[in-house]
C-alpha cells in the first residue's frame, strides 16, 4: 500500500509539474486528448452506444494511472509501469475496435435471415418499406437498429434510395452492399424483387459456408504462425535459465548483432507470409 501511494504521489507531482512549467505542452495534450474522445464519440454512436463525453474523457485518463499502478504494484518495476501507462493510452481505442468487429460480426450472421423475412414480406403483399418494418421487429440489434435507423430517416424526409446508400456507407460489409445493391437496381428497373432476394440469401449462405471451409482449412498455417512467433522467446528463456552467459557472445561481437538483426528480420517476414498465406479474409 505505500508503494502505491508513493507511485500515485509521484505521478501527480509529474502531472502538476508539467501543468505548470509547460503550459502548451498540457494544451496540446488536452487538445489531443479532446480529438480522440471526439473521435471515439463517433465510433460508439455509430454502434448505437451513449456515452457521454466527461466520461469518455476519465475513461481515457484515468486507464494509463490505474494500469501504471497495477503493474507497479505486480513488479516494482517502474520500466513495467511505464509500459503499462503505454498500454493504457491504446487500450480504450482496442477496446472500440474489438466491439466494433464483434458487433459487425453478428450483425453478418444476421443478413441471411434478414433477407428471408424481407422475401416472405414481400410475397405477402406487403411494400419494401412495411417489409423493413416487419424486419425491424422481428430482429434483434445490431440489425434492428441499423433498419431502424433507416426507417426513422425515411421519416423525415430523406429517400429510401439515399437511406440504404447511407447504411452501405455506414456498414462497409460486403453482403450489405451487395443487398443494398439489388434492391436500388431491381427498384429503377422493375425486376422482381422478391426472387432477387431470395437468390441473393442463397448466394450468402453458400458465400459463408465457402469462407467457413477456407478458415478451417488455413486453421493449421494460422496456428504454426502463432507457435513461430513465440518459440524463439521460449528457446532463449530455457537455454538462459540454464546458462546465463550463453547468447553473450551473440550481444557483445558485431557478428552476433549482425546474426541477430538478421535472424528477427527472418522472423518477422515468415510471419508475415505465413499470415498471408493463410489469410482467410477475403
């Protein structure tokens, strides 16, 4: 506990001491810091999430202290606090993107079905925008939502055509925009729709079930680029605990630095092409 609070006293000394002394630098900070929780206001709307600004604010000051202290408290090592600072400055924005992606992940499992009751709508008589009413009952976030949206925005005022252009561009998902696609072009062109999105939820399932056995298939090459990645640091981690003195030689001689640029330069583009090769994204 006094460790810990020498840490908090120190790090306040620091904050207080470079408000004071360095009063643009504290500016341009609080600038930065206003630009990022700007943007991250953004980020969270377009999920549909409300959070206010003043928190987001905190969130992203007081993460790097609450790191910093946990890992001084773990190692007392200010090397490792410092590093955990670092790590709390990135983590609100991994955090943003990690919803983001699970967020758009479920909301392609959605599609299929999506497509299936806008089909059924239709065939029962009913118009594309009653039939995206009905969608947005039946459905659960984040799909409800993102129609919901366009429903609201035909309300007042703005086109179905421009409303589902908007969600494309919100969205940035492939299958919308394919579905998105076909309704604009079978409304100019008065084609029938509702075959239109029966095919295209075929197409869909039969698009995933390709990107499923491609994934499983590459499990194998993704996998051994992991197990690469980290067996050097085991290697050198067991031979060290045995030999303490043994890679001296590599850091103390030109050869051995020369070697060991040479052997992380190999290993950061086997990785590279492992993951490459066994990308299944596409």
């Amino acid at each position: 506990m006094l460790e810990l609070t020498i840490f908090i006293f120190i790090f306040s000394i620091v904050i207080l001491f470079f408000s004071q002394g360095f009063p643009y630098i504290t500016q341009l900070l609080r600038r930065m810091q206003e630009k990022k929780v700007a943007r991250t206001t953004k980020q969270l709307d377009a999920m549909f999430i409300e959070i206010k600004s003043e928190k987001l604010f905190l969130y992203n000051t007081v993460s790097p202290v609450v790191l910093g202290a946990l890992c001084f408290l773990l190692t007392r090592n200010f090397i490792v606090t410092f590093a955990g600072v670092g790590i709390g400055l990135f983590l609100p924005p991994l955090v943003i993107k990690t919803m983001k992606a699970r967020r758009k992940q479920r909301l392609e499992g959605q599609l299929v079905d999506a497509l299936m009751i806008l089909s059924s709508s239709l065939k029962g008589g009913l118009s594309l925008l009653q039939a995206i009413e009905v969608l947005v009952e039946e459905s659960n976030p984040p799909l409800s939502q993102e129609f919901g949206l366009v429903l609201r925005e035909n309300k007042m005022g703005v086109g179905l055509e421009e409303s589902l252009k908007r969600l494309n561009d919100r969205l940035q998902i492939e299958e919308v925009n394919l579905m998105t696609n076909s309704i604009l072009v079978s409304r100019e062109t008065g084609g029938d729709l509702t075959k239109v999105l029966s095919r295209l939820s075929t197409t869909i399932r039969d698009n995933r079930k390709l990107k499923d056995t491609i994934r499983t298939l590459t499990l194998q090459g993704r996998l051994q680029g992991a197990i690469m990645s980290v067996l050097p640091f085991f290697f050198v981690g067991a031979v060290a605990s045995f030999n303490r003195n043994h890679f001296d030689i590599m850091f103390e001689t030109e050869q051995g630095r020369l070697l060991i640029f040479i052997a992380v330069g190999l290993q950061v583009v086997g990785l590279l092409l492992i993951n490459k090769f066994s990308k299944a994204n596409f």
